[in-house]
C-alpha cells in the first residue's frame, strides 16, 4: 500500500491546539482574498459612488430651519399653595416626553390647520426631483383615479409633515431644538415656529383641561366623601350603644376598670386564705402530736395558755426537786406529775378551740376568694365579648375617620382650586425662533458620495465574501490536501493548442504509415511533444517523479481516473504516456473505458480490436495495438462493436490481472485511462491489477462534495492513491488564492529563468 512521501513529527501534533495566523499571514490573507475579487470590489463601489452621484444631482434642495426652546425649571408661581393637578417634575426623562410631545400628531395636526398645509403641493403634492418623480410615477401605477377627501389630504400631509420635522433634545441641558426641513427656506421658518408655538398653546390648553375635569371631579366627590363620613360616624355611635360600650375615661372602658379592682382583690384574698390554711395545718400539727409546749403564734397571746403553761413549769421544777430529793415514786411527785398531765389536757384543750378557730377564719377567707373568683370570671367573660365587639368598632371608627380626614383634604383642596384656576404659563419657552436658512442643508454633496461609497465598498466585500464562502471547488494544491488528505502531485495550466510545431516532428507523423499507426490529432494531445519547456510539460514530469518515488515495482501499472467526465484524465493518461515513452522507456497506454472510449475515438479512430478481443483470446497484444511513430508508445485501444453492460465484472476477472501483470513483464510502465467514479463503478473493481491511480480533478471547476463522495465511494482508490492532479489551472488567478511556496511554484515569476515558457 501506498505511503505518502511525508516526514513524521516527533510529538503528535494532532494534539497542539490549533495556532492563531500571524500578522503576516492575515495580511496575505487579505491581498489574496483583494486580488480574487477586487474587480467585485470595485464594481460595487463605483456603482453607488454613481448612484449617489446621480442623486446628488437630481434631488431637489431643501433647507433647514431652526427654533430652539427650553423647558423652564424655576418657573413663576402666583399661588404658593400646591397645583390641583400636580406638576410633574422637570427631569431628563420630562425632557424627552415633551420632545415626543412635540413630535406628536396633535401638534402637526395644529400647525397644518392654521397655515393650511392641505393646500401646499409640498406635502400633498407630488415629490420634487428626479428620484421624488420615480416614486410618484410608480405608486400613481397602483393609485385609483378618484379626488382625495379632506381627510386623505389630512393624513397625507401630517405623513409627509412628521417626516421632515426633526424635534431632539441637547446633550443633556434642558433645551430642545425645533427644526424643520422644506424646499422653501422661509416656509421651513414659519413651520419651525409654528411649531413652538402650537406646543405652548396646547401645554397651556391641556392644563386648563386638566383643571376643569379636576375642579368638577373634586365637588361631586366633596358630597361623596361627607355623606360616607356621616353614615361612617353614625355606625359607630349605633354599635356602642347595641354592645354597651362605656368610656370610664383616660381611654379606658368600664369593664377595663372593673377587671382591674376585682384582680387586685384576688390577689389579697389569696393571701389571706394562705395566711389562715397556714395556721390552721401548724395547729391541727400540734394538736395531732400532743405538744402542748409546742409555740404556736396566737398561743403566745392567749392568756389561758400562758397561765397554764407557767403552772405547768412551776409543777415541772417542783416534781424534778422532789424526784430528786425524796424519790421519783414518791407519792408528793407522783401528785405533782398528776397534776402536769391535767394542765397539759386543759392546754391541749385551749389549742383545740382555737384550732376551730383558725378552721372558721380559714373556711371564710376561702369563701371570699371563691367569690372574688366568681366574679372576676364573669366579668373576664364580659371583657372577651366586649374586645371582639371593639375589633368591628375599631375598624368603624377608623373608616369614619378617614372618610372625615379625606373630606376635610379634599374640602381644602376645592377651597384652592375655586380660588387659583389655571393661570396662562407653561414650563417651556422660546428662546430662539427660527430665521430665513441661507444655505441648502438636503442634499449633503459630500456626506453622499462618502456615504455611497463607503456602503458599495462595504457591499462588494460582502458580495465577495459571499463568492469566496460558496466557491466550493478547488484551487490550489493545500486545499487538495486539507480537505482530501492526499498529496496534490502536480498542478497543470490550462493550455491553448499552439499553432507552431516543429517542421522535424510533423515530417515523422506525415512519414509514418500503417493500418495501426497513431495519427497526429488534437495538438493539445501533442503539446508536451510540441513544447517540452512548457509549463504544461513539466507538470507532466510531476507526475512520473511522484510515480518513481512512491511506487517500488519494477514495472508500474498506474491508472488515470476522476469524478466526472470532461475533466482531462484521458489527455493526461495520453501525455503522461506519450512524455514517458519518450525518454526512452517502454511504456502501454490502455484505454479501459470501455464505457465511453473517447481516447480511442482521438488517436485510434479506425481500430476495430481492442481490450475486449485480447481478454477473449479473440486477438493478441501485437495483432491490436497501436504505435505512435516519434515517441514509440504503444497504445491498446478500447473498442467496442457494441456498449458493453457489465464492464465492471469484466474489469474485476481474473482473466484481467493476468492480463495486466503479463504485460507489465514486457513494459516499464503500463497507463491505464479508466472511466471516471461517478457515473460508473468500473474502477472500483480495478484495485487486484493497479498499482497506484492517479485522480484528476478540474481546477475551479469540480464541486468539492462531489470529490468527496466520489473518493468515499470508492474506497479501493483511496486507498492506493498516488496523489491528485490539479488540471486546467489558471495560472494567472492562481496567484490570487494561494502562496508563494508549496505545489503552486508554477506561477512564481521567476520560473521562466530556467528555459520555460507557459
């Protein structure tokens, strides 16, 4: 298989991202892409430099007048109070509603009713100048015959009158330039302030307006508002008498009042009720344990208790004094310990009762808390029903208070308004009024031609661009191998058969005779015969180098093919051939079209044997073949006594690579001129005898995707090509698609100093 002749990178450049051209290289670019299309470039220019031209000379002149005005800030103020209908204030966004005013239609509509525009052919009339006429006489082709109504005329002159008033406002000051375009200059003066004039009017117009609809909207509100704040005021005091609601004063109600008293008297009566529970469990305590020396706080009060426990210690000291003296069974201590028992008795008994006691404060204090409870329970409940009916009265009373707030407002309002109506001043004034223009301002001789010609430069490089984006043919040889990923082998000009051949060759084709001589034909067969320093003779060369260089076989058996018919394969499988042969070598041209052998039907016209014969066994090589007398190629021609259907099965025999690889052991290289891939599949079945194929591709002519499709049908080819043939090039416009260097060397000015000529 076939290798292409390249150095591998070292690194895997696959993985680089792309680089970005140089300066340089963008600046080629460019004077490339100039070169190629510059006669587009021109073209558009020069047209609408003339196109602009010719409007330059054939508008009618029209003038612009100017009026400036300013939107007053500090305007003056009669009445300090605030304005009814409120004055908005002046900021840029004001600014540029009053440009949009001025350019309104109430304002035009103004201006044409008071200087009768209807009847001024400028705006109803036909357009002045030679392009106006144009448009008249085309929309008149549309036109109905039919008088305008006013209200036609109307609506025509406030289209034409809008389009030639131009209202902007200046930088970013509150001034704003009125001016008017008109072919009259002191018509466009006159409408310029009109139109100043007309807005204040309007201003102040729509001011008085606004005051009127405002001062009648404000008095049959007034009633509104003092009827609703009436029956607002009315509900309130109707639902304080149905909820019995009762100011107690200081913003307090009664019940308020109430719940407070009753929940401070809780809380005292709980703290009597702890009091006496407290006494009451420490006496019942005593008693309980039988401690009649146990203190409790009223026994240090009482006097029965006191007495009887001062007997009781008396007889206590005495008993222990006797004990201790006479004895503890001693009938005097044992009399003394009878009588302690009895004064503890009558003390525990003194306890009791006023244990019943406390038992009898206690049982009331909790009676009176348990009223207190009662009471402050019902008038809790009271207080609960008389909060939701003040949700309802806080919201009747804050809708009767701001039905009574908005009434009052809106009284003081009117009292105002009766009293300060519209007065006759607005925000804007003139402060320049427009004059007489003394020059033309429309149109700009100049700014046109610029603008003309800068728009048709714009449009030829768009166009050329366009032409350059959509020339999907090839033109130099690294296009070949970007896009197909093979070696563009050789770039062939385009040639013209030349008139002067040398008298030497012309006398051995006159001398040569035979039944299987190659005749002298078409010269462009012949043109690396007649003009070996050609252009076109060297690209040949190309060829036959790349051959020797990349197929290693003794004898080559190459073949010619391409997309389509027309694009020269079979004139360069004949020359290439031709050049060869006549180096010396021994060289076999096959016309294996067997299709369309149009390379038989040039040089072997009367042959009625061929390939199919020699492949039948019908004929041998040397009863069939033709001789070219200068050069000694041996041509095998394809003729056919019949179209032949199934070609490609007999290309694909077996019988066909014996054929050839016989052959080759007599020649050093055999040609071969296979029909081209798109229209038939011949050569797909070709790869089992070929050694490499050449694919000829028409230069700027031959679409790009056909190429591709063809070489992707064929894979076979691909596979074993030996490169691709740029033929027919132009070699002049090949300078204007590509560089210096590479495989375009052909148009490199200093090729003629080798001897060559195109």
């Amino acid at each position: 298989m076939l290798q292409r002749s390249q150095i591998s990178p070292p690194v895997d450049v696959r993985s680089r991202p792309p680089e970005l051209p140089s300066l340089a290289e963008t600046f080629d670019s460019f004077l490339a892409y100039f070169r190629r299309q510059y006669w587009v470039i021109l073209g558009a220019s020069a047209l609408c430099a003339l196109a602009g031209l010719c409007y330059v000379l054939t508008a009618a002149p029209s003038y612009t007048a100017l009026a400036t005005m300013i939107i007053d800030t500090r305007k003056f103020q009669v009445f300090q109070q605030q304005s009814m209908v409120g004055d908005i204030p002046v900021d840029a966004t004001a600014v540029e509603s009053q440009v949009e005013i001025l350019k309104s239609e109430n304002v035009a509509l103004s201006v044409i009713r008071d200087l009768k525009l209807t009847e001024d052919p400028e705006f109803v009339g036909s357009k002045a100048g030679l392009v106006g006429a144009v448009f008249d006489f085309v929309g008149g082709l549309f036109a109905t015959s039919t008088p305008q109504s006013e209200f036609e005329l109307t609506r025509r002159a406030v289209r034409n009158f809008q389009r030639q008033l131009d209202v902007r406002r200046r930088g970013m000051t509150y001034v704003i330039e009125v001016s008017f375009r008109s072919l009259d200059p002191e018509r466009a003066a006159q409408i310029a302030n009109a139109v100043a004039d007309a807005y204040i009017v309007d201003q102040l117009e729509s001011k008085y307006q606004a005051t009127r609809r405002a001062s009648v909207w404000l008095q049959d509100r007034i009633q509104e508002l003092r009827s609703q704040a009436s029956v607002a005021e009315r509900a309130v005091l109707d639902y304080k008498k149905s909820n019995n609601i009762v100011s107690a004063g200081g913003g307090k109600l009664i019940n308020e009042q109430q719940l407070a008293e009753l929940n401070t008297q809780l809380v005292t009566v709980r703290g009597q009720v702890a009091d006496a529970k407290a006494k009451l469990d420490r006496i019942e305590a005593v008693v309980k344990g039988g401690a009649p020396d146990a203190t409790v706080a009223d026994t240090l009060n009482n006097q029965v208790v006191t007495k009887l426990r001062s007997q009781y210690l008396e007889l206590a000291n005495r008993e222990a004094d006797w004990s201790s003296r006479y004895g503890y069974n001693h009938l005097a201590a044992v009399n003394l310990r009878n009588q302690m028992r009895e004064i503890q008795t009558s003390i525990l008994e003194e306890l009791k009762r006023l244990a019943e006691s406390y038992k009898s404060d206690y049982a009331i204090a909790l009676q009176r808390q348990n009223e207190i409870q009662q009471a402050l329970r019902e008038s809790v409940s009271q207080s609960q029903s008389t909060n939701q009916a003040q949700v309802t009265l806080r919201e009747l009373e804050s809708s009767a208070q701001t039905y009574r707030s908005l009434y009052d407002n809106f009284l003081q309002r009117y009292m105002e308004t009766v009293q300060q109506q519209s007065f006759p001043i607005t925000e804007a004034r003139v402060i320049t009024r427009a004059s007489k223009p003394l020059t033309k301002s429309h149109p700009q001789t100049l700014l046109v031609l610029a603008f003309s010609s800068v728009a048709g430069l714009l449009l030829g490089l768009g166009i050329g661009v366009f032409r350059d984006v959509y020339d999907r043919v090839f033109r130099t040889g690294e296009m070949v191998e970007a896009i197909l990923d093979a070696d563009c082998i050789s770039l062939v000009p385009k040639i013209v058969p030349s008139a002067t051949v040398s008298t030497e060759i012309l006398a051995q084709y006159a001398a040569a005779d035979g039944p299987r001589v190659i005749q002298r034909g078409d010269n462009i067969l012949w043109a690396a015969i007649d003009a070996p320093f050609s252009r076109f003779a060297e690209a040949i060369r190309s060829i036959k180098v790349n051959a020797d260089l990349n197929v290693s076989k003794a004898s080559r058996v190459l073949g010619f093919t391409s997309s389509l018919p027309n694009e020269g394969k079979s004139t360069l499988a004949f020359v290439f051939a031709q050049l060869i042969a006549q180096s010396g070598a021994r060289v076999l041209l096959v016309d294996c079209d067997l299709r369309n052998p149009s390379l038989s039907r040039k040089v072997a016209l009367g042959a009625e044997k061929g390939l199919l014969e020699v492949l039948s066994n019908n004929a041998t090589l040397r009863e069939v073949v033709w001789t070219d007398p200068v050069t000694g190629l041996v041509f095998l021609p394809g003729a056919t006594k019949s179209r032949v259907a199934h070609s490609h099965e007999i290309l694909a025999a077996e019988g066909t690579k014996a054929f050839f690889e016989g052959v080759s052991d007599d020649f050093d290289y055999v040609v071969v001129d296979f029909p081209p891939l798109a229209p038939v599949v011949d050569v797909r079945t070709t790869a089992h005898f070929v050694d490499a194929y050449v694919f000829v591709v028409e230069w700027g002519r031959t679409q790009v995707p056909v190429v591709e499709r063809a070489l992707h049908s064929a894979r076979a080819v691909g596979d074993n090509l030996l490169g691709v043939v740029l033929n027919k090039a132009d070699i002049a416009m090949m300078g204007r698609y590509g560089s210096y260097g590479g495989k375009n060397y052909y148009y490199n000015s200093h090729y003629g100093r080798y001897g060559y000529t195109d």
